[in-house]
C-alpha cells in the first residue's frame, strides 16, 4: 500500500494515551494495523494503530510520549504506510525497559513486584510494535509510570516452531509483544522506585572495592584486627546490589571514628581505606582549617563538603558512589556544645551543621565520615550516637607481632636492596621495642640508618661521602641497638631515668624483711601478669620516714620489665593548682590504659594531697581523684599495676583511702644491731677494724634508723680523718636516736 500523507493530532482521551497506539478514523485504516510514519527521509517509526470516531479523517492522533519520541508536533504533515512484520525475526524474546514514576508528586517507598508488572505489561501491549528509545506511559496499581525502551532480543524461531531453543540471542531495533515475550524492567538512574521480583534486571554498578587493591599489601602493621572489624562494620553492606540492601531495609554506615595515642596510624589508616574504595578521592580536612572569621562561614564550610554528596545523591539515588570526608583533629571543631565559655558559639553551631548533614532531615546515604582524634573525650555525644560516628575503633599500640610487621615494612626496601645486614633480627627488636607507636618504630628505622651512614662520612675539613666504603653500606643489629639506646625514646614506655635517681644505690638488703617486701612485690607482679581476674592490683608500701619505700617501689617496678612505668611524684607538680595536680595525675593513669602492662608508682601519697598535719589541711579534690583512679579498673584486655608509698598510715586510715588499695605492705626501719651490721657490710664503706669497733658497739642492741639515713650519716662520717670517723658515726647515731648508746 502506497504511503499517505496525513496530519498529526492530540490523542483524543486519556485512556486511548496509555494504549500506546496511534489512534486513527476507521475510515483511514483498520484497528490493529501496524504503520510507519516518516517525519523527514531519515526518520522513521512504526507504530500499533487503534481507532475512534473522534480522530478527523486524514489525521492520526499521538500521545504526549509518542509525539517526544518521534519529534512530532500538532498539525505536522508525515507519511504513513503500513508495515507488515516478519514474525520468524521481529517477534521479541526478551525487552529491557527504564521505569521510573511519571510523575515526582507520585512518588511512594513501597516495593513493586516486577512480574507482577511484566504479566500486565504483556496483557496491555500484546501483538504491538514496539522500538529502541520508545517512550510510553504504562498504569499499574493505579499509578503512572514513564517507561523508556532500552533494549530487545528477537525470540529464537525454533521456539516459534515448538522446538528447543538453539540459545542463540539477535538483538533487533523494532519488535512485536507476543504472548510468551518476557519484559526484564530496570530503574531509571535517579529513581527512588523499588522493584522486587525477578523480571528486573541486575544494576549495573561500579564495585566499591577498587579491583586492583591488595590487602596483603596494604602497609596497615599491626592493625589487621582493627581494619577487619572497620570492614565488616562500615563496608560490608556497600559491598551488596542496593536492591538487596533496601529490601533488608539496611542503613550504611556513615562515620567511623578512629582515635588513640599519636602516632599509632590513624592517618595511615584513613589514608589506605581511601585508596581500597574504588570512590572519588576522598576530602581530607584539617579540623581548624573548617572555623573562619567571618560570621556563617564556618558553617558554610561544612556545607561545601557535602555538596558534591548531596548533588550526586538527588541524581543516582541509591546507586550514587561512597563520598569519603575524612576529618583529622576533629576535636577541634566538634567540642562538647556549651563546653566553652565566654565563646560566641561559633564552635556549637559548627556542630550543629555538621549533626545535620551526616543525620538530619534530608537523609545521605552515600557517605562516609573519617573522624580521627586523640581526644575522644572533648567531643559532643550527639556526634557519637549510632547513625552518625557509629563505629567507634581505639588505634592503640601495637603488640609484638604488630611491631614486627610494622619493622618488616620500614626495612623491607633495605631488604630487598641487600642494605640490611644479615646479623638484623626483626624478631629481636619487635621484642625490644615494647609500646612503641608506629611512628617511633619507622623513627627507629630512620635513626638506624643516619647511625648506619654517619660511617661512611670523612672527618675532614669537608663534609665528604667515603664513596669507597659508602657501596658496602648496610645498616646493622648495632645501629638499630645503638638508636634503640639513645634516639628513640616511646611516649608511653619506660624512661629508666624516671625511677635511676631512686636506686641510684641499689637496694641494701640487710635482713629478712626487706627480702620480704621484694618477694611479696614479685608475687603481686606476677598476679597482675598473669590472672585474668583481677586486673588491677594495687599495693600500699607504708612505712617510717627514710626507710627506703620509694627505692622498693622503683626495685619492684623495674623488675616487673613492665613496658609502662612512670612514677607519679609530688616533685613534678610543684606550684601546680589542684585542678592541673588532678589533671596531671589522671593523665599518668589515662597513659597507662593504652598499654597491655602498666606499672604506675604514686609516690610520697600524702604530699601529693598536700596534707599538713597543722589544722589539719589537704586537698580533697586530689583526694577524690585519686580515690577514684585507684579503684578504677583499666580497660578491657589491659592490666594495670598500681603501687603508693606513704609515710603516714595513720592519716590515709582517716581519709578511707587504705581501703582503696589490693594490699599493704609494711616497710620497717633498721630495728637491730645484727641488721645494722649486716647493712655496714653489705655498704663496704669502713674498714674491717673499724666495722669491728661499731660492731662491739651496736651488737646485741635494739636501733632504730632508716636505710636512707643511715646512708647519710655513713656518708658524712667518712668525710673525716679515718682514725676519727668510727667514733663520729657512732656520735651521729646517738644524735639521730638510733643507737641507745650512753
């Protein structure tokens, strides 16, 4: 049949727009024809025809959809012919089509079961043409949706036949709905439709996890259990189709929070979660660079970070990538709300911005805030809650295997480059080196190789490279000794020199009481190593002034090789105020939480108080907070050693704090000549005549002297003439009220 000309029109009803039929008089063409209409020579579509008295003869009626699609407009003047489909090529197997509501207004949560929508998809268009790019209004459930045809497979003739099908797929431009066809429906880009069912197809989606990441290689040390519970908490569920998360009705994780001591790798860790998702680079903001001068514009800073998350969120949906804000220092903006007096509440209301935009009104979904601080205490709790920083993970320090991996990525170029010597056991420093950070281990490395280079320089006039020697550089077990002994000192490990000046002596082992003490001592280390009930164990080592407590303490802290020792004395807190006293004491304690082992000496207790016994006067508030601290258990998983000296026992009996501690142990002072003797001999300073001479003197005989005093006056009677200095000794210790010499 020769192409006629013919008008375009309006679709004469509603119900004739949803058809998707172009509606023609039944003067023109018959019902259920198919046709080709020629807008210009190169554009072509074919269309299922319908009638309706309504349609003027010589014109042919198109929806809105249709008249899109094919660029049509009313009045226009195009050729229409019909068109006969070849059914063994042009019948459709299977269709992809776009769905999407038609209208915003109209919008709703509720799943759509997609084959329910495919059934009633076939029983509305059956026997119609249908074309790639199609546009079409379909009704389902009495609701609107706007359809875009995406793709069609023609249906294998030997099905047409009713033979087994050869498997083979054409794709093909126009097709025609039959009975058995099979719709496959796929959410539009930026729809929030939920489908359900098995005709929808699988979402082409980019995978979160970036294809050429290597966990084996990630140079995270020491923090494998930390990034697998970080993984399973905030990655698992991206890792997921969104179609099978929304119909869990599961929520992604939207912030994590990573704090510990410095330098445990924080950074390092929020650096390597950045490259493992395959995502934009992720925003790393420095907290202070956030607050400004000018009024609004720290909130305004807030808001440009999640712009980008916003935009991209209104236009994918749920198939929008993970935008990654990554906040270093974030104590500095996110303070506890109405902490800061006299402030103008610019730090409150940054809060507030940054509250809203992780978990407000308007929900994202396609977040994901880094906060890393080693202040977790100063943050507002809102921040905390589940739903903004939810996975809350300690970066602490790392343990012996940990060191060791750490130690295996700072050396492994020396390694691979033969610069490290043979005679280098990692093993051996992972175990010298306990309650170093990450970052003291690499500045271990770093200081083991200047010691390694420094031998390879010429000690001329000129700075110059011994360039002979300099090709058999390596760097050696005694340079990284050599660092380990005088560059590189842990923040939270033992400082000999803290507790040296208490033994600078030794330990004068002049009878059984003092070996009494050592042992008890030992035997409360071994119970703080080795029990898993009791965690914290605190002794009171009480006892009369000079009779050597703090020397036992430090003995017994420093035979524990505990990796945290520090001892909390009154001579660091001179001029301080109570409140800096309670928060230089708290800090000691917060310090030793962080490590596995810990060994905390409060020496001289009732100095520390500030007790005088005129009045009498002491400090409450370092009072409480140490009754507080000496009760508090450490975390979970770390043991804490706590042991106090005092030489007033009857005044912590008063302030209750006794009670406070595990045990106490009484440290006597030297009660018998026999152990006076014993500690002259132990001393070595007099002669053997001279020690037989006080020996006549003192044996037999009660005394009464404490260890450190009778170092003292020792000390100062051998400044004499020799053949005076037993008789000034013993003149002394008359003077003292030690000796009952008349």
């Amino acid at each position: 049949m020769a192409a006629r000309t013919m008008q375009a029109a309006r679709c004469p009803t509603d119900e004739l727009s949803l058809s998707n039929c172009a509606v023609v008089n039944e003067k023109d063409f018959q019902s259920g024809l198919h046709v080709v209409v020629k807008t210009s020579p190169n554009h072509k579509y074919i269309f299922t025809l319908k009638t309706h008295s309504s349609v003027v003869p010589g014109s042919i009626a198109f929806s809105l959809p249709q008249r899109k699609w094919a660029g049509l407009s009313i009045g226009q003047d195009i050729d229409v012919s019909v068109y006969n489909f070849d059914k063994t090529k042009q019948c459709i197997g299977t269709m992809t089509i776009e769905i999407d509501f038609l209208q915003k207004k109209s919008v709703d949560s509720n799943p759509y079961d997609s084959d329910k929508m495919a059934a009633e998809f076939i029983q509305q268009f059956n026997n119609q043409a249908f074309t790639v790019g199609q546009q079409l209004v379909f009704s389902f459930n009495d609701k609107l949706f706007g359809l875009l045809v995406k793709d069609i497979e023609a249906m294998d003739p030997s099905i047409l036949k009713g033979e087994p099908g050869t498997g083979k797929k054409q794709k093909i431009d126009v097709g025609l709905v039959v009975g058995n066809s099979q719709v496959a429906f796929e959410k539009a880009e930026s729809s929030s439709l939920t489908l359900i069912g098995k005709s929808k197809t699988r979402e082409n989606r980019q995978s979160i996890i970036n294809p050429d990441w290597n966990f084996e290689k990630m140079g995270i040390g020491g923090l494998d259990k930390e990034f697998s519970d970080i993984f399973r908490r905030a990655f698992a569920s991206r890792v997921f189709p969104p179609e099978i998360v929304e119909q869990m009705g599961c929520k992604h994780v939207k912030g994590i929070l990573l704090y510990g001591p410095p330098g445990c790798g924080k950074t390092l860790m929020a650096r390597q979660i950045g490259k493992m998702l395959n995502a934009r680079e992720p925003k790393i903001v420095n907290g202070p660079e956030i607050l400004n001068k000018y009024v609004g514009e720290s909130e305004a800073n807030i808001r440009k970070l999640f712009a980008d998350a916003e935009e991209e969120q209104r236009r994918l949906g749920a198939n929008s990538g993970v935008h990654i804000i990554i906040f270093d220092e974030i104590d500095a903006i996110c303070k506890q709300r109405g902490s800061m007096a006299g402030s103008t509440g610019v730090h409150d209301t940054v809060v507030n911005q940054l509250l809203s935009k992780i978990d407000g009104v308007e929900q994202l979904n396609n977040i994901l805030v880094i906060g890393m601080t080693n202040r977790p205490d100063l943050i507002d709790e809102a921040l905390l809650r589940p739903g903004r920083l939810e996975v809350k993970m300690e970066i602490g320090l790392p343990d012996e295997k940990g060191r060791m991996q750490i130690l295996n990525i700072h050396t492994s170029r020396m390694r691979t480059h033969q610069l490290l010597a043979p005679d280098v056991d990692i093993s051996e420093l992972a175990v010298e080196t306990k309650n170093f950070s990450g970052a003291e281990l690499e500045g271990l490395v770093r200081a083991a190789q200047s010691t390694a280079m420094n031998r390879h320089i010429k000690a001329t006039s000129k700075v110059e490279v011994d360039m002979e020697k300099a090709e058999s550089l390596q760097v050696t077990r005694g340079d990284f000794l050599a660092s380990l002994e005088n560059d590189i000192k842990p923040a939270f490990g033992t400082n000999q020199e803290d507790y040296a000046s208490y033994i600078m002596n030794g330990i004068i082992k002049w009878g059984d009481p003092v070996t009494r003490v050592l042992d008890d001592g030992e035997l409360l280390v071994n119970q703080a190593k080795n029990s898993d009930r009791t965690p914290l164990v605190s002794v009171l080592l009480e006892g009369p002034p000079h009779s050597g407590k703090t020397a036992l303490a430090a003995k017994i802290a420093e035979e524990s090789n505990f990796p945290f020792i520090k001892i909390c004395s009154p001579d660091k807190m001179i001029g301080f105020s109570e409140t800096a006293k309670c928060q230089a004491i708290k800090k000691i304690f917060d310090d030793a939480y962080k490590s596995q082992l810990s060994c905390v000496v409060v020496d001289d207790i009732e100095r520390l108080l500030d007790y005088v016994p005129i009045g009498p006067r002491f400090s409450n508030l370092v009072l409480q907070a140490l009754l507080v601290l000496l009760k508090k258990a450490p975390p979970q998983g770390r043991k804490l050693l706590i042991i106090g000296t005092t030489s007033r026992k009857d005044v912590l009996q008063e302030m209750e704090m006794l009670d406070a501690f595990s045990t106490t142990i009484h440290v006597p002072n030297i009660a018998t000549g026999d152990h006076l003797v014993e500690a002259l001999e132990l001393l070595g300073s007099f002669k053997d005549k001279e020690r037989g001479t006080i020996v006549q003197n003192v044996k037999g005989r009660k005394v009464w002297i404490g260890i450190k005093k009778l170092l003292m006056l020792i000390e100062m009677s051998l400044q004499m003439d020799p053949e005076y200095r037993v008789r000034k000794f013993l003149a002394l210790l008359r003077e003292e009220g030690a000796s009952p010499l008349d």
